[in-house]
C-alpha cells in the first residue's frame, strides 16, 4: 500500500495510536488543531503545533517570497486560534535548493518577521537545509492556554448553534497567502463565552465540519442558505475550496443573542454566522452537508 | 547569490538578527544547539530545537527506515544534551511523496518511537504532507531546563580543560544512524560539576571547536595525538567528518582529577579524555586544529 492511498486522517490514525504518551502529561492526543499538554504549571497548558508548506503544494513556484513567508507562519498560528492558545515562540526550518535566491530566502523571511510580529511571536532559532527537491519551510510553534480556555474539536453539544467568522470560499484566489488568523476574535470567545468546541477551517467547511462532530459525537445540520459567501464564491467553493483560515465553533443557544450583539460590536468589521446546529448523529443530517462533495467519506 | 554560495553558519547570521526577539524572554539567541528561553516559571526555561533530515542529503535511499526515524528523534536530542535540557514532548512532520510505501513510513515511526521512548519523549503530534520531493522529516523538540543548569557555547574561560566524550571518527560508517544522545552524561556532568560551555560534536571537531571558542570569545589549543579514536579511524577523520554526536565541554583545571575520578566510576563504559584547553585568542592554537580541513574558515 502507498502513502497517496490514504487520506491525512487516516494515516495519522494508523502511526499516532502506538506513538508513546505519558497519559497524564497529555490533554489533546494528536489530530486536533494543536497538540495541548500539561507541565508543572497549575494554571496554564503548553501548546504546540507544526506545520509546513512545500512548493509545488501549498504554493506555486512563482509566488512572492514574502507571501510564502506570510503563509508559512500564519498556517500553524491560525491552530493557535482554533485552540484560542496565544503563540509565544516560533523555530522556522528552511529547506531548498543551492541554487536558490539569497534575495528570495531573505524576502521569504521578512514575511515569517512581518506574520510572527502581528502577533507577538519570538522567532527564536531554526535551520536550514539543502535539499534537491523543491522548497519546503516547516515552522513549529509554542505557546500556552489556560486551563479553563483552552479549545478543541472535542465538547460540542447537541442543540449547540454553529457559528463561522468571515467569509468563506474563493480563497485560493489570493487570501490564502494573506489570511489574518483569528487569534484575536478567539482569544475574545474565550474570555467571555463558554465556547464548547471549535477549530479553524482550512480544509473546508465539507472536510472539517465532519471532523469537529465526529470528535463531538455528535450529528449536524447546516443551512447552506445561509453560508457567509465570499464575493464571487458560490456555496460548491465555501464548503469544498478550504484554505478559509476563518473559526468554526459550537456553543449553546441561550448565549446566542448576547453572543450577536457582543460581536458587532467588538468586531464590526468582520461577520458572523450562525450555519447551523448541531444535533444527535443523523445520516440524514450529515447527508445534507455531504452529498457530492469529494471528503465526506472522512466524516465516518 | 545563491544560497549554496554560503554555509549556514552565515546564512543564518544574515537572517536571524532581523528577526524578532523580545529580548527579556529569550536567553539564548538562535545560532546555538536550542533556543532557550524564559517563560512564566521562575526556576525552569523552556527549550525548544528543530532539526531536519533529507533523504539524498542525511541519508540515503536504501537507509532502513527504522534507522531513519532513529535519527530523525535523537539528533535534536543530541542537542539537548548539549544544553543539560530535558527533552519531553515532539512534534514529527513527514514530507514523503505519495508512492512512498507504506510499510515504509511504519518502520520509520517504530524507529521515531523507539528513539523517543529511550528518553522519556513523548510524540505528540505533528502532520503529513506529501511532496513531489525526496522524503523529509522534521523534528521539533520541547523541554525544559533549570536556570542554573542550562549550557551553551558561551562560557568557556581562557586556561579551561577541554573534554569530549566517546570516540571520534568514523561516525558515517554506521554509528550516524544508531548514537545514543549523550543527555543522561550531560546532566550528571551539570548536577555534579560547574561547566562552562558545552556543544554536541554534529559537524565535527574541526567545525565544532572554533563554533565553541568564537561564541565564548577565546582561542583553543588541541592535542591531536590525544584524541579519542574510533576504531579504525584516523585523527584526520576524528576532526573533519563529523556526526559524532559527543559532547565537548569546557571545565575549570582544577575540577580536573574531581571529574575523571568520579566520571570513570559513573560511566565505566564511556571513555571521557581531555584533548586540549582554551586559551587567549592565538592564531597559532586555531591553525594548530584547522590547517587544511575545509570548515576552517567559518570560525573566523
């Protein structure tokens, strides 16, 4: 069997059930947005999320450097935001050809500056690596979450409404390579509503939604009426497109009113809808969402 | 330019004093074998290392991948010996291409967990990509260190005594793939003995020594007829061929007898030699060690 015949989810299923855990030390298990676990601090947990873009794959040969740059950062930040961590330091691996640009590699890296200074991110060290294949940049992040902040995919309740910020679809047009996480708006969430689960959208809504209620257990309904469209995007791109970087999160009903309010105001700039619910598993339900959409045999 | 017209040494010096630090939270700046850096806790650092490896560049096609994964794990590792840290979690991400099979990529996650279970490290996440490149594995460790515990290669003073574990040389044979990081030594070495700068031996004497001696500002004088040989090797490859993984350190004379009494007792299956000493910035001791080995002109 090849590596091309699995999906992501599936191969990490196969290797990340044997990798060692010391069970205590451990709060998230692998394949969530962010790996969250204990140390000797009673109040905070550590987080940490890796994350890499290649040429060729999450971008093409000819994109600015700084763009790329952007990218390469902001990917593994935006995991922070579905995890409503705050991101602290950051190790970039860089790795590409000899013949690579010195101008490319240092507008690359003021792009990795520009993306970790928007959120107060220390690059603090890294590598680079020659390579004959195409240019790869893995950046790895560390940070911390309080105890009783920190978010996953996990605690979605049935009769929860499902909320998403921004926009979604079309955005590997351009906002791809210029998406702000949403950092900011989840560090908010958090701090004055009790958000049951959440994660970033970056694989689209018809992959991830599946992914945050399979590890809810739970089923969902969503209205695609009602899914915030980019300008131009039609709701085929806001559900099967991804790379949208925007929150998708669960929370009760009774703080619905308070929760739309708040938001307008402390966020005027930038939408947020309610896409719909989430309820007991229904086939029907998910059927809804699914049905001709290329990643739904993942929802399980 | 082209980035294979510079070593890395001076390519990171172009890129990473533009990064951003804030400068009260890190203690260690990028350049050295891990970031070090403060967090919230008074009495312990966070530590933090990324390393890479390249099939075609640190390994090569028919390599086992149990093997692979092996070292993937403990040449971060081995960086952490080098800072008397202790290693807790990783972070793996794969860069394969999707014909990668994948018993393969099974066999290479034994070795990663194996390697980490040999220190206590748990792997708690990271991610796939595939690549139309060679396969890539990345590794990214955190841990922690006590504040009056923590190495680097600063420190070393002029008339210290210079020890390396092991053996040198020959290295690329077999023992690059199966060396066993030297953090069970190291911190003995630092709950036992005041050392004043340390490094892992990843590139060799002849690389590694003039990084030792610039980062803490004095010159070296090595005996070579004292080197600690592999068997078989020559002192032409103790000095060049690198990927030793030892630890070299920096210690006070007068710790001498102290150290090899009490070393021999702990470790009677490790050798641990004195092989020169620091010395005041002298351009005799410096070509001493470096007189026709390539590397020579990055200890400036």
């Amino acid at each position: 069997m090849k590596l091309g015949d699995l999906g992501e989810d599936q191969l990490l299923d196969q290797l990340l059930p044997r990798l060692p855990l010391k069970k205590k030390a451990v709060v998230v298990v692998p394949g969530h947005d962010c790996a969250v676990v204990e140390t000797h601090d009673r109040r905070k947990l550590l987080v940490l999320k890796t994350d890499c873009i290649i040429e060729g794959v999450h971008f093409s040969r000819g994109t600015n450097a700084f763009d790329v740059g952007w990218k390469a950062m902001m990917r593994p930040l935006s995991d922070f935001a579905a995890t409503s961590a705050v991101p602290q330091f950051a190790l970039i691996t860089l790795m590409a050809p000899e013949q690579t640009e010195l101008a490319w590699v240092k507008e690359l890296y003021r792009g990795l500056r520009r993306a970790a200074t928007r959120f107060e991110v220390s690059i603090v060290g890294g590598e680079t690596s020659s390579t004959p294949g195409p240019i790869a940049i893995s950046t790895s992040v560390v940070g911390f979450v309080e105890k009783d902040r920190w978010l996953s995919r996990r605690g979605g309740k049935v009769g929860d409404d499902l909320f998403v910020t921004g926009w979604l679809g079309g955005a590997l047009k351009q906002k791809h390579l210029q998406f702000i996480p949403r950092i900011a708006e989840s560090r908010w969430l958090t701090k004055n509503f009790s958000i049951h689960a959440m994660m970033d959208l970056s694989d689209g809504l018809g992959t991830d939604l599946p992914r945050l209620a399979r590890a809810s257990k739970v089923g969902f309904k969503i209205d695609t009426e009602k899914l915030p469209l980019t300008r131009g995007a039609k709701i085929n791109n806001a559900i099967s497109e991804g790379e949208d970087y925007e929150l998708l999160f669960a929370i009760s009903p009774r703080d619905r009113s308070r929760l739309e309010r708040a938001w307008a105001k402390e966020f005027p700039n930038l939408s947020l809808t309610r896409i719909g619910s989430l309820n007991r598993k229904s086939a029907i339900g998910n059927r809804k969402l699914s049905s001709g959409y290329i990643h739904f045999q993942q929802s399980g």
